[in-house]
C-alpha cells in the first residue's frame, strides 16, 4: 500500500481528494499546516515508512508550501513532491520546483484526471503536466 502526504489546508480539499484517491491502493495522511506535515513526514521516516508521495499546496498559514518541500528535502532528498495548486503557472510555483517539487499538477485538472495523474506517478509511468 503506498502511503501519500497531502499538506493543505483546506479541510473540503483534503477532503474530495481522500475520496477520490480511495480507488487506488493507498494510505492518506493529512496536514493541514506545513509544520504538521514536516512533523507527519519526519514521524513516518523514523517509523522506517517515509510517504511514497507528498501532495504539496503553495498557500499554507505559516510556513508555505515553498518552504516546507525545502525543509522536507532536508530530511530526505529521496523525497517525491508534487505541487497541486490553483497557483500552477506562477514564479511561486517555480519556486516550488526549485525547492524539490518534480512538478506541479494545477488544480484546474479536476479530481478525476488528478487521481489518474497520482496513479501512474506511483506506478512510476511518466507524467505529462
């Protein structure tokens, strides 16, 4: 089962994409800050299960998203990120792939194509955004 980090913080967001991703095999952990989810990425690297895929949004209260992919590359750079934003084609989210993001999926995709897109990044198909 993979384990996938989603770091938003909005609750109907991470909402839609738990029911969206439960047709794939996978265990979500939520973080509604970027501080919870350095904590929720740090506590499951010492458990020796580092997520397999961390859903990162830029707007965080606190810490941005920008700031909180650095600091979890920090900790693992073997650390897969993905942005997923309505702030897709903005220096912001360059700034996100600068910080160790592989790519940003915009949020304009829908939830449909953005389980398909999360579904062959974890089977480790290529992705085009």
């Amino acid at each position: 089962m993979n384990k996938i980090l989603i770091v938003d913080d909005e609750e109907a967001i991470q909402e839609l994409i738990q029911i969206y991703l439960s047709e794939l095999d996978v265990k979500i952990y939520p973080a509604l800050t970027g501080e919870e989810g350095l904590e929720k990425y740090a506590e499951l690297m010492k458990e020796g299960n580092a997520p397999d895929l961390v859903i990162m949004n830029l707007k965080l209260p606190g810490m941005d998203g920008v700031e909180t992919t650095k600091k979890i590359m920090e900790m693992d750079k073997s650390a897969l990120i993905y942005g997923f934003t309505a702030s897709f084609s903005t220096d912001w989210a360059d700034e996100l792939k600068k910080a160790g993001a592989k790519d940003v999926i915009p949020r304009t995709v829908g939830f449909t194509a953005f389980r398909e897109i999360v579904r062959k990044i974890l089977a480790g198909e290529k992705v085009n955004l």
